[in-house]
C-alpha cells in the first residue's frame, strides 16, 4: 500500500502539462539593394536571406509615384529579381515568405524615384564671381540634389557635371551647357584657368517638348559634349538630357524665360536619377 502511495505521488509531482512554443515570425530579407538591368530599363534588385529560417521564397512589393499603398508584383525563390516597370518610377521593398508561417515584415526600402533640384542658377562663365554666380554644376549621386559650383577653383573639379559658356568673351550670343572638359578646347575659357585638371565628361541630347515618354534615350555610346540653348535670343532647347561621366542619367527643363543674356544667367530644374544607368525619368 505505502509503494503505491509512492508511486502515484511521484507520478503527481512529474506531471506537468507542455505548452509548445509559439510559431516564431521569420526575420525579413537583409540589405535590400537596386541596380539598372537590360540597359537601364530595368531594375534589378539584390537582398540578402534573413538571419534565420529557410524561406519558401520571397515577394516583391512596389509602390508608384501614383499610388498610396504597396502592393505585391512578383515572387521568387532567389535572391534577386529583375522587373521591368515600363516607364514608371516608385519604392520596392522585398519579405521573406514560408508557406506555415507566412510574409516577415519588411526589408529596407529603395527607390527609383528621381530627385528634383528646383531654380538651379548659373552664371555665365566670364561672370563667375563665387560663390554666389557660379558657371559649373554638378549632382551628388548619393542625395541626387544638384548644386553649382566655381569652374575657377581646383578643388571642385570631381563635383561638376557641366557648366555655362558662350565660347568666346562677353556673355553674349550662343549659350551653351558644356562638359567641362571642353574647357580646354576653346583658348578663351581656358585662358581663365589657372590649373590644369581632370574634368568630367558629360554627355547630352535635346528632347522634344512636351516629352510623353519618360525613358531616356541612351547616352553611353552617343550624345553631344556641349549643347547650345539660346542661340541670338531664341530658346534652342526646353528639356536637356544629361549622361554624367559616371553612367547617370538626368533631365534639365530650363525655363524659356528665366534665360537672361543681359545679366549672363540660366534658370533651371534638375531631375536625377539615383539609380546608376536606370534611363526612367518619371517624377509626377
């Protein structure tokens, strides 16, 4: 009697109900980043597996410039993704994805939007009086913002993209949007640098205006190292496209009026895409 007692205390006292652990949630792909493919009018996106579990596959999310929420646009069982959005231009994010415990939150976000730098001025050449008339612009491809700088001053020479000249003294006549490598090519710009140095070459084409499609034509075998804008006071060309030496692409609207020869100055907007080699130019 008492090894029975015993035996159905001990059983008692080992009797314990097991819970399973709840279902984790599967980490999100890692590092999520955005290159151009199939000549810069597609996007490639790259990412790397989460930091645990295996997922089934992974779902790609976009959202447009025209849109309010992400929606879901493809899926994959590799770490990479080529799409071709046509010409439309927005945010991607990637999830990982199991077919028991479905989607992990979200990766980092990338984007394809293009960055619009508004009412750039430059001063014609032979009016640069820094650091307020400045003759030379150039893109920051991390931000895409675009700013002028001095053309006379050494220590810009990696920032600018292009800069203004009429190719002769004075301000007046033809304006042009010049790489500023050409600079040694005509004897009076270069008369007024005193440095020598390893300026970037920056391609250029004239689009029609209005402009319905906004994919680029590609530069990087073509295109012009300087294009006129004004020649004897008439508009030569409303939207500039721009291929840095880098392999950027961007677009210049310049404003009909806002191009005055009597004080040597050129108003414009500046759109930059980010993306190195994507041709998609669509803002709004």
């Amino acid at each position: 009697m008492k090894r029975l007692i015993l035996v159905l205390i001990l059983m008692l006292s080992g009797c314990v109900v097991e819970e399973f652990p709840a279902v984790e949630k599967l980490p999100p792909p890692k590092n999520l980043k955005i290159s151009s493919a199939n000549n810069g009018l597609a996007v490639r996106l790259s990412w790397e597996a989460p930091d645990s579990g295996i997922p089934d596959g992974y779902i790609i999310y976009f959202k447009s410039i025209f849109d309010s929420v992400f929606r879901p646009i493809d899926t994959t069982a590799a770490l990479y993704d080529i799409i071709e959005p046509g010409d439309t231009t927005g945010y991607y994010y990637v999830r990982a994805y199991m077919f028991d415990i479905g989607e992990s939150d979200s990766s980092n976000v990338v984007s394809t939007v293009p960055v619009l730098t508004r009412n750039i001025e430059l001063y014609e050449f032979d009016l640069e009086q820094p650091p307020l008339y400045n003759s030379g612009f150039g893109f920051d491809t991390l931000t895409g913002v675009g700013y002028t700088y001095p053309m006379r001053d050494y220590t810009f020479c990696p920032k600018i993209d292009f800069y203004l000249t009429n190719l002769d003294t004075g301000w007046a006549g033809t304006y042009y949007f010049m790489s500023p490598h050409r600079v040694y090519s005509f004897p009076h710009d270069s008369s007024l640098m005193n440095f020598r140095c390893d300026f970037k070459r920056t391609k250029f084409d004239r689009l029609p205006y209005p402009m319905w499609d906004y994919i680029l034509p590609p530069l990087d075998q073509g295109g012009l190292f300087g294009i006129p804008i004004m020649v004897n006071n008439f508009v030569e060309a409303l939207l500039i496209e721009v291929c840095t030496d880098q392999g950027y692409y961007g677009l210049l609207f310049i404003d009909p009026t806002a191009i005055d020869t009597i004080n040597g100055r050129v108003r414009f907007d500046a759109y930059f895409q980010k993306v190195r080699g994507l041709r998609l130019i669509r803002y709004r």
